[in-house]
C-alpha cells in the first residue's frame, strides 16, 4: 500500500479559487465585449501599465525587438522552432484525406481543412515564454492556417524582444502586445481594431485559462489548461539530487504547479526530500519553487511498479519522466499523461523548450481524454458523401425510409421517400406527404 511522506492541497481548497477566478473574468469578458477598445485599453493600463496608441506592433517595432538580440540568441530561437517544425511536418504527413466507395455507387471521404484564423497566446508575466511562440505558431503555420495573430503581454514595460522575435520568426501574421484576459477576450471576442479568429490556443495563468474555458464554443479551444505538472516516477537507479531538480524544475513555473515523486524507494523519498530543502537555499527562483512544493508537492513511496502504474494514471499529470531500470513498462502501459520523458538522459525541460515535441498539455486530469496540442488540432476532420447513381440512391433511400418511420420522422422519411420514387426503387417507399 502507498505511503504518502508528503502531501499537497485538498481539492476543496483549489475549488475555493477557482471560484474567485471564475467571477472576476465573467465580468471582464462582458466588459470587452461591450466596451472593446477601450475595455481592452483601461485593463492592459490597471494589470501591466502598458497603454500605448495601438496594440499592434508594427514591422519597424518588430525590427527593434530583432535589434537588441545577439546573432546567438537569434540562432537559438531558430534551431527550436526547426525542431518543432521538422516533428509537425512528420505529424502532417501522418494525416491525409480518405475517400471510398462503401457500396456499389456511394462514395464516402473526409478531408482535414486547417482552421482559418487562430490566435496564439505566449505568456509573458513573471517569465517571457519564448518556447510557447514555436509550440503555437510554427505548429498553426505547418497545418496551413490562413490567419495566425500571436500576443503577449509587455515584460517590464516593453514588449520582449525574444518572444517578439519568437512569433515573428514562426511566421505570425499579426503581432500584439497584450496579455491576460484582455488579450484572450480581444482575440476571440473582436474589437474595432483586432479582428476576432477562430481558435484560441496556449498556456497562461489562471485567468487566461477561464477566459479560454468561458470563450469555448464561440470559439474552439486546444485544450483547457491549469498550472504545470510534474510527475516523476523512480526507482533507486537514481538519487535524490536528480529527482530534487527535476521536481523544483517545474515547481518554478508558479505557485499552485504540483510536482509529484512516485517510488519505490523510500531512501530516494527522503533523499529527495533532504535534496529539495538544499536546491531550495540556492535556486534563484525559490521563492516560487518553495511555494509551490509547499503546498502543492507530494512523495509517494509505493510497494511496486505495478502500484506506481496505477496512482500514476489516477493522478493523470501532465510531464511524466520515467527515472526507473525499466521505462518501457510505463511506455507500454500507460494510459493517462500529456507527455512522457523516458530515461534520465531527458527531462520535461528538453520538451518545454526545444526537442520538438509540443509542451501545451492537459493539465488537471484532462490527460484522461485528450493530449496536447499538435498540428492536427488546427485540422477539421470534415466528411462528405456522394451517391454516382440512382440505382444506389434509390437503395439507400429504401432503408433510409424504414429506418426514418421506425424513429417517426416524417420529414427525414419523406427525403428518401422522393428519390426512390424518382430513381426507381424496388419497391415504392411511401407515397408523398403533401
């Protein structure tokens, strides 16, 4: 049976949060859709200070940002995006359009149509996440969005010049510098100066995702998104210092980011634990990381592989790094995480920043149900049928009529009813209606 050495908080009181969270973007979102503008402009001075003649960036600002880059940070932003391109392209190639002929004349297929507009949200605030300007646009660029606007909010009274740099480089075709709610609402809702899209995707706090949450189905959404996680399942083939920074890794992403360690040693449990409270008196970004495993990290020392499978697609995270002798256990049973890191010679790091893979994914469980975002979420899987001969007409329409009258539409009946009369049924399905 697991013994937990350490646990985080109760779900009644993340539920408490969410409430607050909840009320306060309802209100916002009804402001910038009645307001627009000037909604937009009033919450961008009240939240970041930054009220500038017009959100857009225009190309000459986009150069500055490129500017004040070295060749070096350019060359790196452009070998990760390569890779995230180069992985979404193999991903494309992977869908393709279907069409057969299911019976004698009937010809059924689906094409996979890209998304003709799609805003991409790059969070900026307490860091500049560069890595989610390749993750959503390059991706969005490879599925052949027509329309691709990326924002993010001003870092320290300005835009950033490497996420700028960032979504420029990934080929956005409108740049804005605005963050949180007002960047969400603007984005989806429309205002006299940004035209709305048809899909909102990327990470961000807790406000942009229950903006994102409300938003869904005026329009689509990759996924419903809460803070980072981080789970690692171990064995005693590592130590506690590895599991210590791949933990705190992750805890830097804020406060409320669970960061879990599941084992089947209770040795690397409490060297781990003795490992966190060391990083923790040297991280720079401690005061974040403690909070976060303060109240949000938990040990898990589990009897066998076989339980650590089990609490591990319960607890459904959304990075799971497999630190054991066997990692492809996990790989091949595993049902429930966003992405999986396998071996020690990875990390959820590689995966946020460069490898290639995508690091928008579900958090809070969804992990059950969805994965992450990835070129096919820019794709609508879109069916069509077409009948080449009457004769085929006319025989679907037989059982179509049957099938109608049993369920009592009349009207749906009386469709296939017209065309077997007209393209020469067997036998006559019914006679009109009218």
């Amino acid at each position: 049976m697991a013994i937990f050495l350490k646990t985080g908080s109760s779900d009644a009181e993340k539920a408490e949060e969410n409430i607050s969270v909840k009320s306060a973007v309802e209100k916002t979102l009804f402001d910038i859709e009645k307001y627009g503008d000037a909604a937009v402009k009033e919450l961008s001075k009240k939240f970041d200070n930054w009220e500038p003649e017009t959100f857009r960036l225009s190309q000459k600002e986009i150069d500055l940002c490129l500017g004040q880059l070295t060749e070096e940070n350019i060359k790196d932003i452009k070998f990760a995006q390569t890779q995230v391109r180069n992985f979404a392209e193999i991903q494309r190639t992977a869908i393709t359009d279907i069409e057969t002929e299911t019976l004698p004349g009937v010809i059924l297929g689906h094409k996979n149509i890209p998304i003709n507009s799609v805003g991409c949200y790059v969070p900026g605030g307490k860091y500049p996440m560069v890595a989610s300007a390749h993750m959503s646009v390059v991706t969005a660029r490879v599925a052949g969005v027509k329309r691709i606007i990326a924002a993010s909010p001003p870092f320290e009274g300005q835009p950033n010049p490497a996420v700028i740099a960032a979504m420029h480089l990934a080929g956005a075709d409108e740049i804005y510098c605005l963050g949180g709610i007002q960047a969400i609402g603007a984005m989806a809702l429309g205002t006299e100066s940004i035209q709305s899209i048809d899909m909102l995707v990327g990470p961000g706090n807790a406000f942009v995702a229950e903006a994102k949450r409300q938003l869904y189905g005026r329009v689509g959404i990759d996924l419903f998104a809460g803070p980072t996680e981080t789970l690692l399942i171990a064995d005693e083939t590592v130590d506690g210092e590895m599991c210590a920074t791949d933990l705190l890794g992750q805890a830097e992403h804020g406060p409320t980011s669970p960061a879990i360690l599941l084992t089947t040693s209770e040795k690397l449990a409490k060297d781990t634990l003795k490992e966190i409270d060391r990083q923790l008196d040297i991280l720079s970004t401690a005061p974040i990381a403690r909070l976060a495993w303060q109240d949000h990290g938990q040990v898990i020392v589990c009897e066998n592989d076989a339980e650590m499978l089990k609490i591990a697609d319960e607890i459904a995270s959304e990075h799971v790094q497999i630190l054991t002798r066997s990692p492809d256990y996990f790989f091949e049973n595993m049902t429930n995480y966003g992405a999986l890191f396998l071996g020690p010679e990875t990390n959820v790091s590689y995966g946020d920043k460069v490898i290639g893979t995508n690091h928008t994914l579900p958090t809070k469980k969804a992990a059950r149900y969805t994965g992450g975002l990835w070129v096919g979420k820019f794709l609508k899987t879109c069916t069509y049928q077409r009948i080449q001969t009457p004769e085929a007409s006319a025989m679907i329409g037989e059982y179509c009529s049957r099938l109608c009258e049993i369920e009592g539409f009349a009207g749906h009946k009386e469709q296939a009813d017209l065309r077997v009369r007209r393209y020469g049924g067997s036998n006559i399905a019914g006679k009109p209606t009218n």
